[in-house]
C-alpha cells in the first residue's frame, strides 16, 4: 500500500498549530499570573491597604547649633477610587470649604494620567492636598459617612528666620520626570527644590514606612494586618549642620537691602562658608502650604530676579579684586620682583592706548601697587609676560599660561559648591582670541584691560571670596561648602582636602602685605579695625549698563585668619562707597559680636541707603 505523505504533512501541521496555540495560552497565563501587578493588586486591595508611612525629613541647623528649618504635619484627602461609594458631596464640600464646582474639577485631575501618571483605580491617589487644621479637625470626625476616604499625613517645611532662602532650598511636589528618574518617589510626594535641600535631598528625606490593614469582605478596615508583622518602619531623614551662621547671614542681608548684589565670607581653614547674602531675596516661609504655587509664580515675574542668588550664579566683572592674581602670576613666572617698578603718568600709556589710574605716585613696586590699586602697573606687568616671545615663543602660548594659573586659583569653572546652580564666570583662552582677532594678529595691548579684572574676565562673589581664603591661607583653600556636618554620616571629602593654586606659597605672603597697606593707607582704609589687623583690595568695576559696581575682597586677622569676605554691589560706584565698608561691617560682627560705637554711623549709612539703577544714556 502505498503511502500518503501529503496526509503525513498535513498531521504535523495540524500537531504544530495546536501546540502554537497551547504556547500562546501559557504565555498569556504567565504575564496575567506572573508579570502583570494588575490583577494582583485587585486581589490584594480586596483584603488589604496598604498605607503609606511618610518620614521625617532631617533637620537644619546652623554652625552654632539654632534650629533653622523643622517640620511641621500637613494633612491630605486620599482616596481609592473602586472603593468609593456613593457620598453626600454637598456635606463633604462644606467639611472642606470647597464648591461643588472644584470638587468635581479635582475628581477629573485626579484621573487625567497626563497630570497624575500614576493612577490606579485600586491604589490610593490623592485629591485635595494640605488640609487646614481646621478642615482637618471637621473631616477627621465625619470620614466615616465617606467611604473609600481616608487622611494620609505628611511632612512639610517650617523656617524659623525670614533669611537664607537661597541657601536653604524648599521643597515642592515632584513631576513626572522626577517619578521617572528616581523610584522612590510617588505622584504627591515632594522632594527638594533648590538649596541645600536640592543637592542634599537623597540625605534629607529618609526611607518611606508602609502600614498594612486588612479588610473585610466589604472592605471595611479590621485593624492592622498580623498585628503589623509586615509592616516597615519609616526612617527618618539625616540633620544636617550648617556652616552657615544665621546672625550673621541676617546681618549680612541687612545690609544690603535696598541694593543689588551679594556678600559671601568664609573660614579660610576649613572653606566653611559663614554667609551667603543675595538681594534682592525673599522669605522662605512664602514657599510652604497651599499658597506655594502663587507665591512661586509671583517670586518668578518679579523684575529683581528674587530667586536669582547673585553669590553663586552672577558673572561679575572682578574688578580691582582681581590684582592679586596678577601679581601672584607676575612672581611665579618670573615677569617681576618684589623690587620691579613700572611708571603710572595717569595711567597706562602705550602707543595711542590708555587706560586711566587716580593720582598717586610714581613709579612703584608691587606692594605700593597693590595699595593704591594702580592700574597702569599691572597692564604693564601683564604686557610683559604676554609679549614676551622669547619665554613663551608667542602671546597665546603665554596667553594660556597666565590662564591655567587662574584656573588652578578657582577662576574661569565652577568651585564645586555644594549647592545647585554654580556658574562658572568666565576666563578667555587663547583660541577664543585667535577666533576674534584672528590666529597671530593679537597681542598684550589688545586684551589689556583683562590684567585689571574687565574685558572678557566674570566671576561670581563666591569666586572672589575663595580668593580671599587663598590669600589667607598663604596659598592653599578648601573648596567652598555650606554644610559642616551630616548625622552619622562624614561629608565629602572634597570639602576637606586642601587644593593648591600653580603659584608657589611663598608668593602669597608679600601680595597678603600689599592688601594690608591698602587697608592701613591706601584704598581699603575704611575697612580698618581698631584692634583687628585688616587686609583687603578695593574693587571699581566699569558697566556698560549703567554706574560702576562697587566691590571688595579682604579677610582678618591678618595673621591667623578667622573671615575671608567679598562684597559685590551692583551700580555702586567706588569700591569704597559700598563694598569696602559693608565687608568691614560683616567681618567686625563675627569677630567681635558687635559693631564698636565709633563705626555706628557707618552701619546706619549701608543700613538705610539705596542704590537706583538708573542707566547712562
């Protein structure tokens, strides 16, 4: 008998396709059983719920140990949508103090998965967020009659001073790319915004708890499931000691109300930062409870930029502040001694180029230069070094030199703040030249005006106050930071290493002399203390926007440095108008407590006065 193959076939066809459908039917049982939470979540939200437990957040202190920022309980409507039974919302409206009108707008948010990602009709969802403790007390004795609700607590910020906004941060509800970015978080948690409380959040927030109760066949709670066998304990956050001295970064803010600019001072031993003035400001008490939103939105269309913290994130001309590097550069390449002069008729005078200087005589060595902040002797230092083709073999080999100097002395990138939003100011390089003027066709007297701190040269306050701490501690700073201390926990070390500048140290000490001459008769005499050795460099800032910008840079004790300050106030002409006698101010009040009686009507002029920024036509 002869066999039939096409029969053979047709037998393992019809094997394989009954096999191919089995495998689709296991496949789908196993994602149904296996991979999707769907049904599981269903199943278990008919016997449990489960609650989330919010941690406290860590406290804030400042350096000498006064509270700054603690909790404080906030209350919020949750509810699981399958388990809400028909309620009386006129009544609920009325507990709450809401329209029927937004109740229902509330409902249909909550269920719109473009604001709310995470909604699930099994789990809980939030509907109305941070109750009064009013409309808390009035709901708690009525949730019975509302079946499916419950009220989920939750922690927000207090602040105990009206000061330090920017440092300090707030907190705010995360979005869906936070949600994305970190699985920790849930829709309506809230994490750290800005400040220390952005860049220390992951430290600050703790480890969420979770409360399991078990419900009836009508979904009533029974109590906690195995008597909370299974349940996870919240931790709390970590405190946090700050740096920062809140009297003193008060005072600081004081005084410069009614001005635009910034005070940053630091202990040169340790980069602790001891303040962080930025005007204009606002109290940080407007960013907690429900009126956040229309707070912040004010803080952002309002014209003077409260929310901009000028210490970190201005780029400022330095100004004479600058000088110091320049002169440090000049020794350590050799381009001057401390015996070198250079003439001043008024000013620098090359060919058709000048650049102007107060009267003062001439010609003088480095120190007296630095005393009376004598601009023509470091455009001709700087010529020096930057036409000197026979050391360096042309001006942008010797152009890159005097900027790597600079980098290593904090200037041109970020310092490594540990705060969000550091800029880096701005220090050329020679290729940003070679661009401009073209490859070769640029020389010293072309970019003078950078060997003064103008021209293309920016740096934050904060750039210019760890200068300051460098010059203090004779060449070496620690990288600026705001916080002192983390429970049970050792900061970064990067906030604890000594970083040393390209310059030799043994340098730094005659530019130190050179700013205590400014202070003992030159530029910076404002700034004496009447027993506190001051040193200090004055600093002019030319605006093409309008007046000059006044500024300083100093620290004390000249020997043993406890402060090292700079002070930037926008459109303030002289640098001994406003930032000379501001820095003193804030340096007398932390070494001494008080301000002596002789300088009160110093105190009372930078108290009361206010800069308008009218601009040059």
């Amino acid at each position: 008998m002869r066999k039939n193959y096409n029969l053979e076939k047709r037998k393992y066809i019809i094997g394989g396709f009954i096999f191919l459908i089995a495998l689709i039917y296991l496949v789908r049982l196993f994602d149904l059983q296996i991979q999707d939470g769907r049904y599981k979540a269903s199943a278990d939200s008919n016997a449990f719920l489960k609650k989330t437990i919010y941690p406290s957040r860590g406290l804030i202190y400042d350096r000498n140990g006064e509270l700054v920022v603690y909790n404080q309980p906030a209350y919020d409507v949750m509810l699981i949508p399958r388990d809400v039974e028909p309620f009386d919302t006129i009544d609920f409206c009325r507990t709450l103090n809401i329209t029927p009108e937004q109740l229902v707008k509330r409902f249909a948010d909550m269920r719109d998965r473009r604001l709310n990602p995470g909604y699930s009709s099994y789990t809980p969802q939030r509907l109305i967020a941070q109750l009064s403790s009013q409309d808390y007390g009035r709901l708690q004795e009525k949730l019975y009659r509302f079946p499916g609700f419950f009220i989920q607590k939750r922690i927000l910020r207090q602040y105990n001073h009206p000061t330090a906004a920017n440092v300090l941060g707030n907190i705010r509800e995360v979005s869906a790319k936070d949600i994305e970015n970190d699985d920790y978080y849930a829709a309506g948690d809230y994490t750290g915004d800005l400040g220390v409380e952005k860049s220390y959040e992951t430290i600050l927030r703790g480890r969420k708890g979770v409360e399991i109760l078990i419900r009836d066949a009508r979904g009533r709670i029974q109590g906690r499931y195995d008597d909370g066998a299974h349940d996870i304990e919240p931790v709390s956050g970590r405190d946090l000691k700050l740096s920062l001295d809140i009297r003193l970064q008060e005072y600081a803010e004081s005084l410069l109300v009614g001005k635009r600019g910034a005070v940053v001072a630091i202990e040169p031993m340790t980069g602790e930062i001891l303040c962080m003035a930025s005007n204009p400001t606002y109290d940080p008490r407007l960013l907690v409870g429900r009126e956040r939103g229309d707070n912040y939105k004010a803080l952002l269309q309002d014209e003077s930029f409260p929310l901009f913290d000028r210490a970190i994130q201005a780029s400022y001309p330095p100004g004479s502040t600058f000088k110091p590097t320049q002169g440090l550069i000049l020794l350590e390449e050799g381009i001057i001694d401390l015996n070198t002069t250079f003439p001043c008729h008024g000013g620098y005078i090359n060919g058709g180029l000048k650049v102007g200087c107060h009267p003062h005589p001439a010609p003088i060595p480095l120190k007296p230069a630095l005393q009376t902040s004598c601009n023509a002797y470091f455009c001709w230092g700087f010529k020096s070094m930057i036409d000197r083709r026979s050391k360096y073999g042309s001006s942008a080999a010797a152009f890159e030199v005097w900027k790597n100097h600079l980098v290593s002395m904090g200037y041109g990138y970020r310092l490594g703040v540990d705060l969000p939003g550091e800029t880096r100011g701005f220090i050329p390089n020679a290729k940003f030249y070679d661009k401009f003027y073209k490859e070769g066709r640029w020389s010293a007297n072309t970019i003078i005006s950078v060997s003064i701190g103008q021209g293309e040269i920016l740096s934050t306050p904060m750039q210019i106050a760890n200068l300051g701490a460098t010059i203090a501690n004779r060449g070496w700073f620690i990288t600026p930071h705001v916080v002192k201390e983390i429970q049970d926990t050792v900061i970064d070390s990067r906030y604890l290493e000594r970083r040393f500048p390209t310059v030799h140290e043994k340098w730094f000490e005659h530019v130190a002399e050179g700013m205590r001459m400014a202070v003992t008769g030159g530029t910076c005499r404002r700034a004496a203390l009447a027993d506190i050795e001051v040193a200090g460099k004055t600093g002019t800032a030319q605006n093409p926007h309008g007046n000059d910008h006044s500024a300083f840079m100093g620290f004390a004790p000249y020997n043993n440095p406890k402060i090292a300050i700079a002070v930037y106030v926008e459109n303030g002409g002289w640098g001994a108008t406003y930032g000379v006698p501001i820095g003193s101010l804030v340096m007398e009040k932390y070494l001494k407590g008080s301000i002596a009686p002789e300088r009160k009507a110093m105190e009372q002029q930078m108290l009361n006065s206010t800069i308008y920024y009218a601009k040059k036509k």
